[in-house]
C-alpha cells in the first residue's frame, strides 16, 4: 500500500516529527517531502516505501482506504496495559 500526502502530514503530526526529522529517519530529502506533502511531485515508490518504513518503525500504522478514507493511527504499546 502506497501513503498519500495526507497520510504522511498526520503521521508526523502523530509522532511530532517535522520534516527534517522524518528526512533524518528516512534518508529521504526534505524537499522531497516537502514537494511531496504539498502536492507538487508523488516521489518514486521506493522513496515513499522509505518514507512508510520510517514512520511505521516509530510506530505509525497506516489504515487503508476502506470506504471511510485512508488514514493513520499509533499502534498500541506492546506488553503495556
């Protein structure tokens, strides 16, 4: 599944990541995320796979689109109550 400018915008709002800090965790220059999220280039699938991989390894779950729209979440913590 591919992550949608949105997506990517609320995963960082989640974390309270900027963009440096996701262009630090991904390898993925921050004017590709910029252009990115403001809608002005869709960045290569390996990118955006970098991009995903990044946020979901902080935690991020991405909800596919399932009639009610794509989204994100924070998964739980493990082992925790």
């Amino acid at each position: 599944m591919d992550i949608n400018a949105e997506q990517c915008r609320a995963a960082r709002a989640l974390l309270g990541w900027s963009q440096d800090q996701l262009a630090a965790s991904s390898k993925v220059a921050k004017a590709t995320i910029a252009n990115f999220e403001s809608g002005k280039r869709t960045p290569y699938e390996r990118t955006l796979a970098d991009l995903r991989g990044s946020l979901e390894a902080a935690g991020v779950v991405f909800i596919p689109e399932n009639g009610g729209g794509a989204g994100v979440r924070l998964a739980k913590p493990r082992g925790g109550a």
